[in-house]
C-alpha cells in the first residue's frame, strides 16, 4: 500500500500522463493481491508423511539421561545409536510408549525423507510477519508465518489464539532457544498438531518448558531437564538430547464445536514401585505397589496405573516387552497395587508400571521400568520337600536266632505271652482238674487207713 502511495505522489508532483500512473498502480495493486493470496496460503501445514508418528526423530543419535516418557516412535537415521532407553535386551531409565524404536531401519529412514519434505515446505512458506530479534514471551499471536532471520527466543508464555482449523509455521534461520519455565499457551481451539517450527540449526528446551508444536530441526535438538512437549522432536542430521522429559505426538481433532477451550499445561510426575516380596515359593502370590508424585502444589496424582509382568528368567521388564496384569489399578492417596500374580515356574520375575493420569488431572503420565538392580523383580523358588524317617521292624522271635550281645545284663518280659503253653486260659483250667482229683485221692487214702483198709486188701 506504501508503494502505490508513493508512485501516486511521484505521478502528481511530475505531472506525467495520467494514463501512465494509471497503469503502474494497476501493476502494483496487482502484485499486492498476489502477495497476499500467496501468504494466506501458507497457513496450509506441511505434511510429515511417514514421519507423523514419530515422538523423536534423530539423524545421528538419540541419548536419554534419567525417566523420560516417550509416547510414540521413537527412530534414528542413518545412525543407529540408541541410549538410556529400555529395550527387550538392554535396562534403560527411558521408556517408549505407544511405539517402537527403530535404529538405522527402513521406517527410520523413509520417516527422514518425509521430514526433509516437511522442513523445506515450512522453511519455503511466505512469511506473514517478521519477528526478528523479538523475543516471543508475552505475545498473543493468531494463524500466520512468523519468521526470523537469525534466532528465535522465547523466556516467558506465548499465546496462540485461533480456531481447530487454525496453523502457525515459525521460521528460525539459525537458533531456536526456550528458557526455563517457558510455556506455549494454545486458546480458542487451537492444537499442537498444527503448530510448527522449522530451525535453521538447533533448537534447545531448557528445564521446566512446556512446549507446543513440531520442532523440525536442520541440525540437532536438545531438552535439558523436565522439559514436556505436546507435538515432535524431529532433528535432520544431528543428535536429540533427553533428560528425564515427556515427548507425546499429538493428535488433531476434527474441528467441530462452537464451544472455546484452553489447553493447560501440564506437570511432571515420577513412578516407582516395588514388590510385595523380593522372594516367595512356587504357587504363593506376588503383588506390584506404585506410588505416583508429583509437584505438591498441583495436589496428589489421580489416575490409574497399568502393570505390566515379564518372567521367567527375565532381569527386566517395560510395557512393550511384557504382559499386560489387568485390571489397570486406581490410584488412591498417589499409591496404586497390582493385580496379583501367582508365577507358574521357579526363576525371576520382574515388573513395570505406566501412570496414565486422570482426564482433570494436571499431571503428566509417566512410568518405571522393573530391572534386576533397581528392587522391582521377586524370585520364584521350589518349596521345600519334608524330610521323613521310617524306623524298620526287627524280624519276629521266631526267625531271630542271633545270639544276644555279652554286654546285656537284663532282659524286659512282654505284659502278654502270646507263645508259651502257660499264656492260655485253657491250661490252667486242667490243672485246676488235675489238682482236685489229686486231693480226692489223698483224702481217699486218708479215710481207708482209718477203717484199717488197705488198697492191698
């Protein structure tokens, strides 16, 4: 509008043929509908392709430090390096969930082509305003393509205000920086999945950021502490740097309704549990106890609390390498118990957890994986077997025939005799017999020598 101004008060002052001013307005008042057509179509977001369901994308490596929570794809190409995160093989303090990990694979590398296609399609989009050399704390901004032809900066909250169909694209030519405790605020609708920053080199969240959006980075990207993105962590050709941070791809909802909402930020949390015993016998029952905490000034963690078992044999566990123990258990007073489990053979069993929290809550999920040096496996050992002694039987008396030892002395009689003649009732009844004839004798010999009879008579 400046310039057509101008070649009107040049045409004037220089008393030129009116035609001829008539015709350089026309021109530009065409080259300024053009210009505008092209800027409003570069609220148009780029397509990521196969690189949307990544959470972190590295070209040369990714390297985590402490509890991160990675919840979607997590890939490196062409490097291969991984470290920090747990795997089926290796223990890690990282966690990916709701994906897999891939390392120099085939996925890894088509996800980099389309990142590619997206970084150029954000870097070529026709700016809508320059902010170069303005920090972006305390702005309020609506759809459109900010650019800055050197550093972007942001140490405070950013306001995005626009609908669900509404898209940001910010250029960075160099850096991106984000202080600490920096926030991206998204009101009217707006969503993550729609915000985008394309860096010209690295981008870096320091502690404590919330962060909205897909960061496409030329080079490399760096989270430094506790740092939670609703959105991508995409770096080309350099490394991503995590320190126990939460990465979440977002997902877009259709646009719908007439109602206005606004995302809050959320707060970290940690997770960790422990077994009810670390050792127990085959056929007893084990349990798992999570206990969720988070900043005491946004209240105690509500939600509920997945586990998840691996064994035997196992000497770690993470929710994409073990068994589901249903049903997922509320959390009351921040402390959530498993299901039990009764294991099925002798050997190690270990255990994991993620906290999904409650849809009110202003906490962030996270989760513990169960290793064999951090107290989250129990032993299963075979039960003792009772030892019992069986005392054998001398033979009977009849079939003994060794001769007693010299050294016995006394020997006890039975209470009942059961082998000699004398033992039955039957042997005393005939000498009973015996002995009453026997006197009937004698007193018959008695009587005949008094009447002087004799038996020789």
């Amino acid at each position: 509008m400046s310039s057509m101004i101008g070649v009107a008060r040049k045409c004037w002052l220089s008393k030129s043929f009116p035609g001829v001013c008539a015709v350089a307005l026309l021109a530009l008042g065409s080259v300024g509908l053009l210009a505008g057509s092209t800027a409003a179509a570069a609220t148009t977001a780029p397509t990521l392709g196969k690189a949307a369901p990544f959470a972190v994308l590295a070209g040369s490596t990714v390297t985590n430090t402490g509890a991160t929570v990675v919840s979607g794809d997590l890939g490196v190409y062409p490097g291969s390096a991984v470290t920090g995160f747990t795997t089926s093989t290796t223990p890690g303090t990282g966690t990916v969930v709701n994906g897999k990990q891939y390392k120099a694979t085939s996925v890894a590398k088509t996800a980099q082509a389309s990142l590619s296609v997206a970084y150029t399609d954000a870097a070529h989009a026709p700016s809508t305003q320059n902010v170069t050399g303005e920090n972006l704390a305390s702005k309020t901004l609506t759809a459109g393509v900010y650019t800055s032809t050197s550093s972007m900066t942001l140490t405070g909250t950013l306001t995005l205000s626009g609908t669900t169909s509404s898209v940001f694209i910010f250029q960075a030519a160099s850096t991106l920086i984000a202080g600490t405790t920096s926030a991206v605020v998204l009101t009217g609708g707006v969503q993550a999945c729609n915000v985008f920053w394309q860096v010209g080199s690295s981008a870096t969240l320091k502690t404590g950021t919330k962060f909205d959006g897909t960061v496409m980075a030329l080079t490399s990207a760096s989270l430094t502490k506790t740092v939670v993105v609703s959105g991508r962590i995409l770096a080309k050709t350099g490394a991503v740097t995590l320190l126990s941070d939460h990465v979440t791809v977002p997902t877009c909802s259709a646009p719908p309704s007439t109602t206005t909402t606004t995302t809050t930020t959320t707060a970290t949390t940690k997770t960790t549990t422990a077994p009810s015993s670390t050792s127990v016998v085959l056929g007893a029952s084990v349990d798992d106890v999570a206990t969720v905490t988070g900043n005491t000034a946004d209240g105690v963690p509500t939600g509920s609390v997945q586990f998840y078992q691996c064994g035997p044999g196992s000497t770690l566990c993470a929710s994409t390498t073990g068994a589901v123990l249903t049903p997922a258990a509320t959390l009351n007073g921040g402390v959530a118990t498993s299901p039990s489990f009764t294991p099925s053979a002798i050997g190690t069993y270990c255990f994991a957890a993620v906290y999904a929290p409650a849809s009110a809550s202003p906490y962030s999920a996270s989760s513990e994986a169960g290793t064999a040096t951090n107290g989250e496996c129990v032993t299963v050992t075979a039960a003792a077997v009772p030892v019992t002694t069986t005392t054998p039987l001398l033979p009977a008396a009849s079939t003994h025939t060794a001769p007693l030892p010299a050294t016995v002395t006394s020997a006890t009689v039975p209470s009942v005799h059961t082998g000699e003649p004398w033992a039955g009732w039957l042997y005393w009844v005939l000498v009973a017999i015996l002995g009453a004839v026997g006197i009937g004798l004698v007193a018959d010999r008695a009587r005949r020598h008094r009447l002087g009879r004799s038996d020789d008579v």
